[in-house]
C-alpha cells in the first residue's frame, strides 16, 4: 500500500558503553500511514527517544544501529550516508525537541536559525527565505512575527521558544514531524496552547506526526495509533481506542490503572509494583517479567511474539496466549459435553 | 469539626531583584495568602510555574523569612527561634528524589540524621531499630541500609526522602511535587503509600504540584495559585465541576484527558498570551491581561475573595 509513509521493521538500537551493551532500542515495528497521528508512550528509558533518533540517525556517538529496517517511500534510509541522510532531516521528517530552552542556539537570532533551514534544503533566495521565516512564524501564531526574527531565543518564553522550533521543523514542509516530549517542560495552559496548534497545523499541511510522550492524555488527545514502549521493546500497539478501552498486554492495562483521578478519589490507585527495568541486564524473555502480576514461566524463557488481537491491534504477551488456548479448551469441553 | 493544625495568615514573600544598577524591584513571589490546614487532612496546591506554590510552602517552614504575615502551628507562630523545635512538627518531602539527598551518606545515616539531632533515640540500637522500622515502613529492603542514594531508583529515592521526613514523628509534612520527577506506574505507588501514611500516622499535608490529577487524587480541598495569590479554593469534588474563576476554567480545560472518547468530545478553553513577568506585574488583578471578561474594574482595583457557599471562596470581580 502506497499510504504507508513511513515503515518501521525490527528495528535494534544498541549503545555501547564500558558496563556492556545496552538494547535501547530491540525489535521494533510500527507503520506510519500519511496524515495520521502516532504516538509512542512508555516510561523513561523505554526507548522512545532513541527511536525517534534513529530514524534521523543523530544517535550520540555510542549508540547504533544494529539491524531492520526503516522504509521512507519504501526505500531503506538505514543504508542512506551521511549526505543523503542530511538531504532527509529537516527537509522530509523534521523534529522538535523536549527541551525549547536547549535546543535553540542562544548566540543567533530566531530568524537566522529559521533561514538556515530553508536556504539549506530549498533553492530559495536569502530574501524569500527571511520572508519564509516571517510567514512560518506567523503560522504557528508568534506576534508581531516581523519583529521576532531579530530577536535572540533569551528574550522569548518557554512557549514561544517551543513555537519557534515548530516553525524551524515546519518550514520546509515535511511529510513527518516527529515531536519528542514536545509539551513536557511547558506548563498546561501552554501545552493546550501548543497542541491546539500542532492539531491545526497537521489539518492544515496533512504532514504525519510522531508524538514520543510519556502523558497518556496528551495521547488520547492527539493520536490516532498508539504504540507502547517497554524495556525497548513494543508491547502493544493498535487505534487509540483499542489501547484505552480493550489493552491487552499487562503493562498498558497497569499504566492505565496507575493514572490517578478525581474519579478515582476514595479508591485506591493498582500501581504496578516493581522497579523500573536495568537496561545493562535485560531478561531474556519479556522484560515486563519481574513486575506482571500473571508471568507464567514461557515469559521467563522466552520473549512473546506479537498476536494480532484484531485487525491492526497486536500485543506481544503471553498471557494473550494462554488465554486463548484455554478459550478454545473450553469451546472444545462444551463441544464434547454437548455430544 | 478537627483541630486546626497549621494556619498562614496574609503570608507576604517577596525577593528583593536587581533591576539597574542601584535599583532593586521586590518580586512578590507570594502576595497575601491565607488558609487553613486542619490535623490530618491534605490541601492541594496547585498552579504553573512561577505562580509561588513552592514559596508557600518554604516560607511556612521558615526555610525563608516572610516579608509580611505569619504562620502559625497549633496557635504557635513559626519564627526563626520556634521552628528549632516545631521542625519536629513540620517536614517537607522535596521534588527531585536525586538532588535531595546527600551522595556522600548511607541511608541509614540519611534517615538517622534527623533522629541524631532531636535526640529521639537513647542508644545505638534503638537508633538501628528505628531506622529499619522507618524503612519497612516506606517499602525499602532493610538489608539496604548500607547502600549510597545512587544505588536507588528515583522511585525508592523518594521513599528514603520520606522516612527522612517521617523519622521525627511529624504531625504536618509539605510534599512539594514530591511525585512529579517520577513515571507514572511509580508515581503510584509513592501516592499509595503518602496515603497509607496518612491513615496509619495521622498526618496533615500541603500537596503541591501542578499536575491537577494527581491533586484531586491526593486531597479533599485544593487552592489554586496564579500569580502569587490563591484566586480560587474549594473541595476537590465541587471544583473539578463547577470553576468559577476564568484561570481556574481554563487550567482545568487545559488538563489533558487520559480517555480518547472524552477528549474528543471537550472543549479546552485557550487562554491568550503569556505569563506576565512576576516583576511588572499587571495592576489590579494580575489576571486581567489573560482574561476574557476583563474589564476596566479589574484594571483599577483588586478583586477581593469571596465566599460563594460552601467554602468555595473566588477571587474575581465578574463570575
């Protein structure tokens, strides 16, 4: 299918760092169709991050990538060089950071940054580009756009920091933007602010988001699909209502029951109990293993694969399994108790 | 009708900030609030960033000399003399789990610290004693006594954190977004446990965070902060329905929904601009320039707070 924008298949990051191999990032698979909204959520050190990098292949030094594939159009960018990759990010998928603060050079002003990128993947002129950058600020709703470009990212806030960048990402119109915790270090007025935007703009250009959060009501409100981290690897992925209303892997149903509520105010949260995973020692079966209240013993030996649930909702648990089989034991007992 | 634990009074801090070269500006990180903790019930605060939450809750443990107002515990001012002894009374549980705690020290001698200097414990082995009662008590492993704060996760940080503040046999502890640095599935826990605490020890807390979730999970009354001042206060259940403050409206519309069918179906209210800067602020209300009712009333005098039934106080001229 030709909708398929971006294809993610098997892929395995690894860093490797004096105490051993650490697999941020081991066996992941997802589809990206054009104009849809994905989310990818987990807890920190799940590997989201790391994803989004290795699609852009700005890993840090020690990190790589060690196998799969990743289909841009069909065509595999992990083979791509260094030159061609440039040709790739900012112009085909662009990014915007966690960190407004960090991620904008403080001795430039806003409108040299945002020209920088325009003149660097299109054939514009510098004039056409200075403009560019004045309409792309006006786009995601700076003030007074004309004035802001001579300014220096100090004298803006948090939530014009993170609006520039969105300019920056958006400027040479990309089939994907990848936003990574874009809201987290903003407060929630703002982060409304921001994702109103980022919803109106994605109306408006019909570019595909990744949206790596760790806020499941940020992804309830934005995604159309869903995929959930764990120990670097996919525990369940599908629409955003099969996650919500029918998750089928431990984890999900436990992040689920952590979120507390004023629903929720005499009950007791179900945390799940537990520490997060150690990266450097990695089980060998299901990573989720030492914290699910229903490890059998296959999920100590071995890592679950994935079960497609229904049409595009697949879970990789063993529980699902079991369940199964005893589903069918049983159909198979009524059967006979019938004859 | 409990006893009243903890009351602060027209509570005024302000910094003073080099503006020029001889001037200096106060910035009124907390301007005039006032409430009420009762023994063994939980107030929320919440707001952004910059809006003075974490200042309440310093300057109520005297970690900063008020600029004006008082805090009183049990009827007792808290000054810089009396808190040598009410700290016994007041703990406080920080934000970050890996800042808070000492690197250099084991512990059972972050824990012991405070019973060392209130001379709770009469020999070694009640201090030992204590210690591992104190951390089974938050759920840690006693045969870690020994390890360094870095051995931990950020989840069992905080946990030392609280048996810390839990070791003095505290009647009052302020959590200033104590689960704030934390992932979800461990936030839980930790939110479990300051509510397991509570029943089992009686204690009062000041929850601060600006998560509204976890808020409302936490306590029976929430205020809301803008700006250094409370602009609105009432029960948990009464405010998460009916907010009568515009800030109050759009901070609550603007919390995102873990629930794909209802976030589809709310409306957020998007408030214009930015957070004024807490140095030049607006005159009147501070909310005006945000606000959508303004009008020239609040440009010209602050709004006072009011009751409007049921110990829902509002501090706004048109709602």
């Amino acid at each position: 299918m030709s909708a398929k924008l971006l294809q993610v298949k098997n892929l395995r990051t690894s860093f490797f760092t004096d105490a051993g191999e650490v697999k941020a990032v081991n066996g992941l698979s997802f589809d990206l169709e054009k104009g849809k909204v994905l989310g990818i959520v987990g807890e920190s050190g799940s590997g989201k991050s790391v994803t989004a990098y290795s699609i852009l292949r700005i890993l840090p030094e020690t990190g790589k990538i060690i196998g799969g594939e990743i289909l841009l159009d069909g065509e595999d960018i992990t083979k791509y060089s260094k030159k061609e990759m440039r040709e790739i990010r900012g112009c085909r998928i662009g990014i915007i950071f966690q960190d407004p603060m960090t991620s904008l050079n403080p001795v430039y002003t806003i409108g040299s940054q945002i020209t920088e990128a325009i003149l660097l993947h299109t054939d514009r002129t510098r004039a056409q580009a200075a403009a560019r950058a004045v309409e792309m600020l006006a786009l995601v709703g700076v003030n007074e756009p004309a004035r802001r470009v001579k300014q220096y990212p100090h004298e803006l806030s948090g939530g014009m920091r993170q609006r520039v960048m969105i300019a920056m990402a958006l400027s040479c119109e990309p089939d994907i933007l990848i936003a990574d915790e874009p809201t987290t270090a903003l407060d929630v007025t703002i982060q409304a602010q921001i994702l109103e935007l980022m919803q109106e703009l994605q109306k408006k250009l019909g570019m595909a988001i990744i949206m790596i959060t760790h806020d499941l009501g940020v992804i309830a409100d934005m995604c159309d699909e869903i995929v959930v981290m764990y120990g670097g690897r996919i525990c369940e992925r599908g629409s955003a209502d099969d996650i919500f209303y029918n998750p089928r892997h431990e984890y999900t149903k436990g992040l689920l029951h952590s979120i507390p509520s004023a629903a929720k105010l005499d009950e007791k949260l179900v945390p799940i109990g537990g520490s997060p995973i150690d990266m450097l020692n990695m089980p060998k079966g299901c990573p989720f293993f030492a914290r699910c209240d229903r490890a059998m013993k296959i999920c100590l030996d071995e890592p679950p694969e994935e079960i497609e649930i229904n049409p595009g909702h697949f879970a990789s648990c063993w529980v699902n399994v079991q369940q199964m089989l005893d589903d069918e034991k049983a159909a198979g007992g009524a059967e006979e108790a019938g004859q | 009708m409990s006893e009243v634990l903890v009351e602060v009074k027209n509570l005024k801090q302000y910094f003073p900030i080099k503006t020029g070269l001889f001037k200096t500006t106060p910035l009124k990180a907390v301007d005039d609030v006032s409430f009420v903790i009762n023994a063994g019930e939980t107030l929320g605060l919440v707001g952004e960033s910059g809006c003075g939450k974490t200042t309440v809750g310093r300057s109520m443990l005297h970690l900063y000399k008020p600029t004006g107002g008082e805090v009183l515990f049990r009827g007792e001012k808290v000054d810089a003399q009396s808190i040598k002894h009410l700290c016994r009374e007041m703990q406080m549980v920080f934000q970050d789990p890996y800042s808070s705690l000492n690197p250099r020290m084991t512990v059972a001698d972050i824990i012991g610290e405070p019973l060392d200097i209130h001379h709770i414990c009469a020999d070694k082995n009640e201090r030992k004693e204590k210690i591992k009662q104190l951390m089974t008590l938050v759920g840690l492993n006693t045969e870690h006594a020994r390890r360094y704060a870095h051995e931990f996760s950020g989840g069992q940080r905080q946990r030392i954190g609280i048996a810390r503040a839990i070791a003095v046999n505290p009647s009052f502890i302020v959590c200033d977004e104590s689960v704030s640095a934390l992932d979800v599935s461990i936030q839980a826990q930790i939110i479990n446990m300051f509510k397991e605490l509570q029943e089992r020890l009686g204690l009062a807390y000041l929850f601060i965070a600006h998560d509204i979730h976890v808020v409302n999970h936490m306590s029976r009354r929430v205020a809301v902060m803008y700006m250094g001042k409370i602009v609105e206060t009432g029960q948990t259940a009464e405010l998460a329905k009916n907010q009568i403050h515009p800030y109050t409206q759009s901070l609550y519309s603007a919390v995102p929904i873990p629930d794909p069918k209802m976030s589809r179906q709310r409306r957020r209210i998007i408030l214009e601009g930015d957070v004024p800067s807490p140095l030049k602020l607006p005159g009147g209300c501070s909310f005006r320039t945000r606000c959508r009712f303004a009008t020239d009333r609040c440009a010209a005098e602050a709004p006072p707070f009011t009751d409007r039934g049921g110990g829902h106080f509002v501090a706004c001229w048109n709602k």
